[in-house]
C-alpha cells in the first residue's frame, strides 16, 4: 500500500510539474511558480506589515469608541500604539524597497513585471497603478510624520 501511495505522488509532481514552464511541481504546495520563492524576506515583511496594520486599526477603533461611546484608551496607549505603527511601518518599507531593489538588478522579467503592473501598469492594465500610488505616498508621508512629531519632542 505505501508503495502505491508513494507512486501516486510521484505521478502527481511530475504530471504538475511538467505544466509548469520551469518544470517544477510547486502547484502543490500552493505557490504558482518558482519566481514568488526568490525573496527570502517574506515572512519578514509579512510580520512587518501586520504589526503596522493591526496596530493602526486598534487606533481607529479606539478614537471612534471614545467619539460615539464612553471608552477611552488614554492617550499613553494611543502614542504606544503609534510609535509601534510607526516603526514598523518604517521596516516594511524597508523590505519592499530591498524586494524592489532585488528583482530590478536582477533584471528577471518575472521579478520585474510584478512591480511594473503594480506601479506604472503592464500591457495597458493600470487598474492598481493609482491604489499603489496612493499606498507608497501615504505610508511615505506617516513615517515622516511621525518622525517629525517625534522630533519636536525632543
């Protein structure tokens, strides 16, 4: 019986892998091509990214819960909670520029596309062009804010 079993995967990946242009069997492991596995600093910037995202929307969910209702988290936890948004804002920006400087002077094409679609649009598709604008702005502009508060402070 495990013999069996163990033939059946095999005619799995390399059914799966010869569709795919590289030859590999990554449909498996639910990634869609080998391209999306040259970034060693995914797991980095995922993290990076949840702490600045979920950090700034227990900020929005506080200030509306003190605006409508009767709580109130103090102004200590919001700048707490802020200087966290704001560092790793900061370090997820970081990752994106390394990733970006990684598939430019790589020159891959498969690197690359993802971020010309992303920024400046690909093959007349510019649906995201704007919404990543917008983003790479906007996370810009609170980093430099928050620098420049936390410089008047001091």
């Amino acid at each position: 019986m495990h013999h069996l079993v163990g033939e059946a995967a095999d005619y799995l990946i390399h059914s799966l892998g010869h569709q795919h242009p590289h030859g590999y069997g990554l449909y498996l492991c639910g990634a869609s091509g080998p391209q999306l596995l040259a970034y060693g600093n995914y797991g980095a910037r995922f993290l990076a990214s949840a702490f600045a995202s979920g950090p700034a929307l227990l900020i929005i969910f506080c200030l509306i819960l003190k605006r409508v209702g009767s709580f109130d988290a103090g102004e200590k936890a919001i700048q707490t909670l802020s200087k966290i948004v704001a560092y790793a804002l900061a370090t997820s920006i970081f990752f994106v520029t390394v990733e970006l400087f990684t598939a430019f002077y790589s020159n891959i094409p498969e690197h690359t596309q993802a971020f010309r679609y992303l920024f400046v649009g690909l093959e007349g598709h510019t649906n995201l062009v704007a919404w990543m604008t917008a983003s790479a702005v906007l996370a810009f502009c609170g980093v430099w804010l928050y620098s420049s508060s936390a410089d008047q402070k001091t």
